[in-house]
C-alpha cells in the first residue's frame, strides 16, 4: 500500500490533465491559424494556382510568312499536307518504348522500320542524320506526304497507333518559279531546340516547341518576322479531363510577308548560266596541269548600282531546299554535306573566298594615284619584271611599251603594278620599313571595303582578307613555332620555305608587295565584296550595304515596312579619277580584255564596262573572274578552277546581260523581252483587300487553309 497521501495524487494529475488540454489548445490554434493562412491571408492566390492546374492549353501554330519577288512572286510560302507525326514522350512510356507502334506505322506508310525508327531519335554529336534536332516534347513528323487513305487508317484505328497523330498542317513549300531555286539565298527550316527555347523566354520573340526555325538565308535573317504568333486557347477542365468553360484565349497572329529585291526571272536565267559556264569549261583544256578544266564551285551576283539591291545571286553546286521540309533523309544529307558533294549549303557569293586576280587592279589604280602617281603617266608594260632575282611575268598580256594606267587596265598588263608596288615598298623602307609606312596599296584596299563585311542581309557572310602587315605578324605568331620545328635551312624546297618563314616569316617582302598588286597571293575577296565595289564606281563612288529584303508586309496587307538601301562609306578617289577608271574599264569592254565577248553589243545604247581577272591559286587551276556594270547593273561572276575571266565567265555574263535588256545576236535592242530594262520599282502592288498582287509567272498567293475534316475527308 502507498504511503504517498490522496491529495498529492490528486494534485499530479490535475497538473498533468491541464498540460495535455494545453497542449491540445495550442495545437487547435496552430491548425486554426494555418488555416486562416491558407483560406483568406493566401487564398485568393491558392484559388488561382489551383484553378490553373485545371487550365489545358491549345496551340494554334502561327501561318509563317511568304518570301516574295520583287514583282510578288512566292519563292516560299506554305501549303496544307498530311503530316504523320509521333510522340517521343508517349512511345517512350511504352514497355518496348514503341517498337511495335513504330513497326504498324512503317507497314502502313510504305517505309521501313529503321527508316521510321531514325525519324524519332535525338539528335547528339555521335548520332547521324536523320534525326531529331527540336524539341523532344513535341510531336516529330514522320512524313508530310501521307496519302489520305493513310491519314483514314491511323485516325480511325487510333488504339493501334497510341502517340501518332495524322493532321493537315500548314508545310514549308519552295516552288522554284521559272525553275529558279534561289536556294543558298532562302535558305531553309529545321526545328526549334530546347536552348533556344530557353534563350528566347524572356525576348519579344519567345519560341514554342511546335516552332521551326529559319537555319540560314532569308529564312534566318527575318525569322522573328516570317515565324508570327502562334494562338493559344485555354480550357478550364476538370479533373477527369472534361472541358468545363473556355478561358482567356490569344489569337494566332500569321506571319509577316518578306518582299525582296530578288527577280525570278532574272535568277532563273543566271542560275542557268552559271551552270552551263561550268560545263563549258569542263570541256576546256588546262595546258598548265594538262587536264580539263575542274570548274567544281561559282557565283555570281547581279545588283543595281545605285541602291546596292541584289537582284540575283547565284551559287554552284547549288540543292533543293525542299529537301529539308518534313524532315531530311539521311540520303539527301549525305548529298548535301558529305565529303563528295562540294558544300551545297555554302553561299559562294557571300561565303566563297578566292584570290581576285586582275579585277583588283582598279584597287591598285587608286593606290597609285592616292600614292602620287599620275593616271595618265607614262608606265612601261614590259612582258617580265625582275625583283630580288625573281621572275614576274605578264599574264593575259605581252609587252605594251610606254602606257598609261588607263591602258594597263585595258590591256590587264601586271608589270606596270608590279613595279609601282615595289616602287612603294621601297619608299616605304622595304626590308626595314618605316615607323609609320603609308601603304597605300593595303590601305586603300581597306578604304574600298575589302578584309570586312559588306554589311549585306544574308547571316554568316564572311570578311575576305587583305594581307598586309599586321595581318603578316599576325599569321607569323600564329605558325612561327610550325614552322621552326618543321623548317631546314639545307633541306627540300618545303622545309627551306617554312625555315624561312620562321625567321623572316613577319616581315613584308618585296614579293608579297608585288604579287599582292595584281590581286594574287594571300589577298582574298568574295563575289559581293567586288560586286559591292564595281557597283560603287558605277555609280560615282558610294558603297551600299548589300540588301535582298526590300519590304516587310503584315498578312493583311495593311502594314508595311521598307527595308531603304543605306551607304556605307565612298570609295577613296576623287570624282576625276574615277571618271578615269570609268573610262578605261569602258575601253576593256570595247577594245581590251573582254572586247571579244562584248561584239555586237548596243555600246551607244548601254555603255558596257569590264574587268577580267584570272587568279592562280597554289595547288589549283586557275579561278576565273569576270567583273562588269552598265549605268543600271553590276555583274561579278567567277570560277573556282575554270580558266581565264573572260574564257569561262565572259559568255554567261554576256548572255544574262542580253537576257536583262532584250539585246539579240545582232545587237539589236527588244524591249518587249527585256525581262529588265532598268532598275525595279519599289513594291509590288497591293490592292484594296491588302493581298500583294503576284507577278506573272505563277498564281497570286491563296490562302491554302483548310478544316481537318475537309482535308482527310
């Protein structure tokens, strides 16, 4: 029996009964208080968050815009087809991630499994085309070529095709009017990746996953503008998925319509051109290597000379931008990009650099004039110059005696600027040159715009070189330490040349000087750098950005902004001198270089002008250059590997003039066929619905929209 007293018994437990109700209280306070914090301090928020769990969102893709012709003809726009497309994340829920699916699917469209299979994988370093380079979110079309019967059977045998949808969309088309591709300049369209999706968030031009993007050209360049808005609707849902009400929507805005200075029949005829020089000059022998002419790569540019607007660029080997709709076969990636196919997808007229030959000589003119030599001084055109026990000679012309410059660019004779450029050099200080030497010749090739990008509406163009003295020090800091363990003062002739340029490898020798005046050594140039400068003189010396957009126009007509062409920089010559170049390039045409290819020409009616330009490249055949301008056009022309200026790229040039001012055989002048007589106007026509009124060489654009219903019916 306890000897502990009954009212201390009863105290403990009176203690003990309080701390529990205590706590019990506190505990009803907390949850009370907590829920006080959730229903009416917090709870508008919580109510919102909750109803948006309940939210399911619809993407209507945006129309993306057409890319038009200066007389409003599609050279892209878009048209309805069936797309077969898949869900990588539902094929991958699957306990044999979707092979069997997969495996129906390939039965059904006429494909193979490995081919349907390749069309679903991620792209990564190690893994081929084709594949899968967006978004793994978002459906990846498997064909956008599927039959009707097709679409029926997916759509209406659903359970077998769980992750596959069967939908008409709105497809990339490239109709290549008059068979003028235009490709390197439209470029082309690949899916959106995740990285740009998170690039992009926080940008006016945010990216959804259904998105393709522009990957080069045109497509790339006024992407944001071409892609529009795409619309989303929002379904308030409940929680087995039923739509309940609709909620706050945003309408898809299509994209806007991209005008440019571009002339379909004009590229047609120079594409065409283009390619038969090629082929002509594949026929051609090479007494230099003995062989054939190779003729593996061109370009050429067609531009007005007093707006800097391309109204053709053309590029060889050139590829179907059809290619990349719906995604690329693995074949026609290979063609496009393997080693044997010669980079299709390179821009040779933006992206092709090659020595300049003698087109550059109206470079070196300005140089001798800025440097104080006279334009119509007497110069001697002997057939060789010796410098340093080096042998120069003349090669497209023989000793012409006492000349003016005006005659040396007739006559293309190089021994006259040979020996001006070394003349140069040596005032310069040659070997040990000066604190500060004037370099005429490199700096007036940066005045006119080479080593730098013309500023031209195409992405990735590239700058050129002028390789002058920071650019030797430069090369030599690059190489010095090659060159010095691979060199040998006693050894073959490669080990002499790199021992040599180990030692003296930064200095800018009387060769290099010499060699660089007549547009050949290390100097090199793309198509519109010289379109851009031969375009300048043509038009009393203002250099233009190159462009190819002329307007940007919303879908419905109503808005539109000009794309107006701007300058940037004058040439570095005074009016007079370039009236003397102007003259003398006249004279190539009638009497020099290129007079054979111009016989018959209407010279009162269209003065025409010229250079010719033949570059030798180590290890290659020579390239081919041909530069010209009318008072309306500039058109640069070249080769890789065809021969001489006017022997590969003469006739082409000749024949896309006859075809710009309806000039026959004869000369004589047909206006009812010029396909250009002058340069364009502004816009094309808009009428009062805001449809852009087409030229005539297709359909005006329709608005091909039709309801799923009514286009697998």
């Amino acid at each position: 029996m306890s000897n502990i007293p009954e009212t201390g018994r009863t105290s403990r437990v009176t203690v003990r009964l309080v701390a529990i109700q205590i706590l019990v209280f506190s505990l009803l306070l907390t949850l009370g208080g907590r829920l006080w914090y959730l229903q009416i301090r917090n709870g508008d928020e919580y109510a919102a968050e909750a109803s948006g769990n309940h939210v399911q969102q619809v993407v209507d893709p945006a129309v993306r815009g057409s890319i038009l012709d200066a007389r409003g003809v599609p050279l892209a726009d878009n048209e309805t087809r069936l797309v077969v497309s898949a869900s990588r994340t539902a094929l991958m829920k699957m306990d044999d991630e979707g092979k069997a699916v997969l495996t129906r699917l390939a039965n059904v469209l006429g494909m193979s499994y490995t081919d349907v299979k390749n069309k679903v994988r991620l792209c990564d370093a190690k893994t081929p085309q084709p594949c899968w380079n967006g978004s793994p979110f978002q459906p990846i079309p498997i064909t956008d070529e599927a039959t009707t019967q097709q679409a029926l059977k997916i759509r209406e045998s659903s359970e077998d095709f769980p992750g596959i949808s069967a939908e008409p969309t709105a497809v990339r088309r490239y109709p290549a009017p008059a068979k003028a591709q235009t490709s390197q300049v439209l470029g082309y369209l690949s899916p959106v990746t995740d990285e740009e999706i998170q690039k992009a968030e926080h940008t006016n031009s945010p990216f959804l996953r259904s998105d393709m993007v522009g990957r080069s050209g045109l497509e790339r360049t006024y992407d944001s503008a071409l892609r529009g808005k795409a619309g989303v609707t929002r379904y308030q849902v409940d929680n087995l998925g039923r739509v309940m009400g609709k909620a706050k929507s945003d309408p898809a805005r299509p994209g806007d319509n991209v005008v440019t200075s571009i002339d379909a029949r004009v590229q047609a005829v120079a594409e065409k051109e283009l390619h038969q020089a090629m082929v002509e000059a594949r026929k051609q022998h090479d007494r230099n290597t003995g062989t054939n002419y190779k003729a593996d790569a061109g370009a050429v540019v067609v531009m007005e000379n007093k707006t800097g607007r391309v109204v053709s660029m053309a590029s060889q080997p050139d590829y179907d931008p059809n290619s990349w709709v719906g995604g690329i076969s693995a074949k026609d990636y290979a063609k496009l990009t393997g080693k044997k196919s010669n980079y299709p997808l390179l821009n040779r007229a933006i992206q092709g650099q090659a020595a300049p030959g003698s087109i550059f000589k109206v470079i070196s003119s300005s140089a001798a004039v800025n440097a104080g030599y006279p334009f119509n001084g007497r110069y001697n055109c002997s057939s060789s110059y010796n410098v340093g026990g080096q042998v120069f000679k003349n090669f497209e012309s023989e000793s012409h005696g006492a000349i003016t410059l005006g005659r040396a660019l007739e006559v293309s004779c190089d021994t006259v600027f040979y020996d001006l450029a070394y003349k140069q050099w040596v005032k310069d200080g040659g070997n040990k040159p000066k604190k500060d030497p004037a370099d005429w010749f490199y700096k007036t090739a940066h005045d006119f715009g080479l080593g730098k990008e013309t500023g031209i509406d195409l992405p990735n163009e590239v700058k050129g070189r002028v390789p002058d003295r920071q650019w030797k020090k430069d090369f030599w800091k690059a190489n010095k330490d090659s060159w010095c363990k691979t060199g040998k003062k006693d050894g073959s002739y490669t080990e002499r040349i790199a021992y040599e340029s180990c030692l003296e490898g930064m200095k800018m020798r009387a060769g290099d000087s010499v060699n660089y005046s007549i547009g050949q050594g290390d100097t090199l140039v793309t198509p519109i750098q010289m379109a851009t400068i031969y375009a300048a003189i043509a038009n009393g010396g203002t250099m233009y950005d190159p462009t190819i957009g002329k307007a940007i126009i919303s879908a419905d007509g109503k808005k539109v902004r000009d794309i107006k062409p701007q300058a940037h920089g004058k040439l570095p010559d005074s009016p007079k001198t370039l009236q003397q170049i102007d003259k003398a390039l006249e004279g190539v045409a009638t009497r020099g270089t290129a007079a054979w290819r111009f016989q018959n020409w209407p010279q009162k009616q269209i003065p025409m002008h010229a250079k010719t330009g033949t570059a030798e490249v180590y290890g290659k055949q020579t390239t081919s250059w041909f530069a010209t301008y009318t008072k309306d056009f500039t058109i640069v022309m070249t080769i890789s590997q065809g021969g001489t200026g006017s022997g590969a790229s003469g006739p082409a040039v000749r024949k896309i003039y006859d075809a710009l001012y309806g000039v026959d055989a004869k000369g004589k002048i047909h206006k009812g066929k010029a396909l250009l007589p002058k340069p364009q106007a502004d816009l094309p026509k808009i009428d009062k619905d805001g449809n852009i009124e087409a030229g005539r060489l297709t359909k005006p654009i329709v608005n091909d929209e039709k309801k799923p219903e009514e286009a697998v019916q």
